[in-house]
C-alpha cells in the first residue's frame, strides 16, 4: 500500500532521515519506536508531504506522491493523519470539525455527512457532545474527535503522530482503546508512540528507528523479547523498567 | 462656551462630525478588504507579489498621510478620468493608507494561528487556499477584531487631515465656524469634545468586546 524507498529529509545541515526502505501492506498496524529526535515524527509526516523529503520516493496506492506533477490533495483525503496536539479547529463545533472537508473536499452532502459524523461519533460514545466546541472537551475527547474527523474522510490508512504523548495518563486509556478498536477492524496503521503496551498488543509490525535510519524491524515479540541490535536492546532496557 | 453658540451652529458640527465617521468607516471598511489581499500577497510563496505587498505596505507607512492624500487628490483624476467628488478621494486616499496598516495587523493575526491547524486542515486534504477560508483567515480575525476596532479609533483622528482638501468633516467645519463667527476658540473646543467623545466611547467599548471574545476562548 505504501512503499517508501531511500527515503531522506535534511533540515538545513541536519539529516533527519537518512535512507528510509519501507513496505507497509494493507491491513498492517505498523508502530514506530526510537528515541527522541530519532526522525520517526518526520517519517510520519514524509508520508502525506506533511514534510517534504530531500531525496527518495514514497508510492501510495501506485502513485508516487513524492512526483513534482503529482496532486498531493488527492492521496490525503485517503491517508487520515492524528496528531499529537489534537489541532480540531476551536472556531467550529465538533460536527462542523467532522464535516467540513467531507462537505467541501469530497463534495459530500451535508445531511450525509452529518449522518457518517454521528455514527462515528455513536461509535466512540460522545455524540452528545456533536454541538460541543472543542474547548469544553477533555483532552481524551479532544483526541478521539480527532481521530473520527480523520476518519469520517473514510482513508485507507490512518498515520498517528504520538497521539497519547499530551493526555494526561488517566486518559491515555480510552485514546488507545479507540485505535484498538480501529485495528481491530482492520484499518491500515501507522503509529508512531510511546506506549509499549500497545506495540505489544496491537502492532503487527515494529519498527525501531534512532539516527534517522530503521535499525531493527521485526514482530513485537521478537523486537521486544529478543532485540539483535545493542541500540535497540539499550533502548527497551531503558523505556522497559 | 455659551450655549446660544452651539444652538446656532449645531449643524456644522452634526454634520461634519457625520462626514469624519463616513470617512473612517469606509476607510475601514476598504481598508480591511484590500488589507487581505495585501496580507495574503505578503505571506505568498511568489517572490512578485511578496516584494510588491511590502514595498506597498513600506512606502504608505514611511510617508505622511498629508502627502498621500495630495497625490491622490491631484493624481487619481488624471489617472482615471472620472468625476470624483472630493469626499470620495478623501475615502480613497484613508483607504489606501489604512490598507497598509491593517494588512500588517492581519498579517500577524495570521501568523499567530499555530501552525497545526494548517497542518490538520492540509492532512484531511484540504488544498491551502481553502485551509487559509475556512481555518485560518477566520480564526485570524477573531483574534484581531480588537486591533481592527482601534484602526478604526486611529482614522477618526487622522482623517482630520482631509478637512486641507476642502471635505466638510468635523475639522474643516470647525475651521469654518472659527472664521464665521471671529471666535477662535469655541469651535476647536467643541471639536475637540466631540472627537474625544468618540474615541474614548469607543475605545472603551471595544474593551469590554474584547473581554468577552476572551471569555469565549
């Protein structure tokens, strides 16, 4: 689905990323690990051009979006992004977060995209809050509105950006267990995180990047229970106490 | 300060006080809406646009608002050959003056929008100019609607200066009144009430609105 090949981003003299090779497949739920700085959020976000890359190619879906022709707009509306600091627009409800670019990218009409919106909404328990602005949300809510707004663009794959890493610990919970259940049903993932119990339980895929480079990849139970590289091992002793 | 004076001459101060708030209002007005324009080409990513918005914005704020106001009074008729009245080249030359000054305030109201709404805008494909609608210009506004409010403070004042082109504003009529009457004083002090009156009636609205935009955050 997305095949990412000799990847590099350099911020002025910093090589961020350097040589990132790639294959996420259909169904997979892919968690990035590493330490801070290690380039796995500018991985991320290399993926919908959020960052431009410096050199490589990333082909989604047989496009290759990193082409100078190529419409980049069209690729997102199928790639949903979460972020860290939630970023739901503090100007409009939660419905109109939902809607607005189902309405005015897709075209969508607004009763039917006020109809997606609740169900999403329904799914996660807080279609009461459909006509709450994002400020009189928690931040689990802010989140998991995030994630549906994301959604209700029906992607074919969802890249998370730290997504737990601004919630205070009693909320991190009802996030994860949202995109467990998004798993679950088989939604194509890209998470990049801190919680090793979730790449335990729900990752298919580990990814352990430090240096701008993927230095070890494999099942979480033989990333976590038998790491091969000295970084990766240093790491897991250090975030595993 | 008798009263028998403002009796008799009420008018000249209804109206040229009408005059000086038609002349800010519009320049507001015009001013915000070219503003944008000038703000947008400024943050654009082309070079032309980006140079021609600052020199723009450069040239109307290091000159005086007297001399522009000349060259657009002289300038705009043998430029375009129209009728203008005088009061519509005072409009035109308040506008483009306040344009520069309100495109830097939008300017930084649009800079000060944290960049991941953008981001978020841009990641549920949205392309830039419909982020920069329907998420950023309106967020950028709410939060500049108090600095807009004292732009419009600032032209009530400085718009006196079109009362040397002959517009009746409240200044001109003062002026006026002052040869009329041989009385030189009487009239600049109840100009000067009036003016006063207005900005700070306004100035101190705008607090209170700005209390409650606070609030609403």
């Amino acid at each position: 689905m997305i095949k990412v090949t000799d990847l590099h981003k350099k911020f002025g003299e910093l090589h961020v990323l350097q040589g990132i090779n790639e294959h996420i497949d259909e169904g997979e739920v892919v968690v990035i690990i590493g330490p801070s700085g290690s380039g796995k959020s500018t991985f991320l976000r290399c993926l919908n051009l959020l960052e431009y890359p410096t050199g490589g190619e990333i082909i989604f879906e047989g496009t290759s979006i990193t082409d100078k022709n190529n419409d980049i707009n069209m690729q997102r509306q199928k790639m949903g992004m979460v972020f860290q600091q939630f970023n739901l627009f503090p100007h409009m409800t939660v419905m109109e977060n939902i809607t607005l670019s189902p309405m005015k990218v897709k075209k969508i009409s607004k009763e039917k995209a006020e109809k997606i919106a609740l169900d999403l909404l329904r799914r996660i328990g807080l279609e009461d809050k459909a006509y709450s602005y994002p400020n009189q949300l928690s931040g689990g809510q802010k989140q998991r509105i995030a994630i549906v707004r994301a959604l209700a663009m029906s992607p074919d794959v969802m890249l998370f950006d730290e997504p737990t890493s601004a919630l205070d610990p009693e909320m991190v919970g009802e996030v994860l267990d949202v995109m467990k259940k998004l798993a679950a049903d088989g939604m194509t993932m890209v998470v990049v995180t801190h919680e090793m119990g979730f790449a335990k339980e729900v990752g298919s895929r580990v990814l352990f990047m430090d240096e701008g480079k993927i230095v070890e990849k494999g099942t979480p139970i033989e990333l976590f229970n038998s790491p091969k590289h000295p970084r990766t091992q240093d790491f897991l002793r250090k975030v595993l106490y | 300060m008798d009263l028998e004076f403002i009796i008799k001459y009420h008018n000249y101060f209804i109206n040229g006080t009408l005059i000086t708030l038609l002349v800010s209002f519009f320049g507001v007005i015009f001013g915000v809406i070219l503003g944008v324009f000038l703000s947008l080409m400024k943050l654009s990513k082309n070079s032309i646009l980006r140079i021609f918005a600052a020199s723009y914005i450069e040239l109307v704020r290091g000159t005086p608002l007297l001399v522009q106001l000349f060259l657009v009074y002289y300038g705009v008729p043998m430029v375009i050959p129209l009728p203008f009245s005088r009061l519509s080249l005072g409009v035109i030359a308040v506008s483009l003056n306040s344009a520069a000054y309100v495109a830097e305030i939008i300017r930084a109201g649009i800079q000060s929008i944290d960049k991941g709404q953008m981001e978020a805008a841009r990641s549920l494909g949205m392309p830039h100019n419909m982020a920069m609608r329907y998420i950023i210009i309106p967020q950028a506004f709410k939060n500049i609607l108090p600095a807009l409010a004292n732009e419009f403070i600032v032209l009530i004042k400085e718009s006196a200066i079109i009362s040397v082109v002959g517009i009746h504003d409240l200044m001109y009529n003062a002026d006026t009144l002052r040869g009329i009457t041989f009385k030189p004083f009487s009239p600049l002090i109840y100009a000067t009430l009036i003016y006063f009156f207005i900005t700070f009636t306004l100035s101190k609205l705008i607090g209170i609105a700005e209390r409650r935009l606070r609030a609403g955050d």
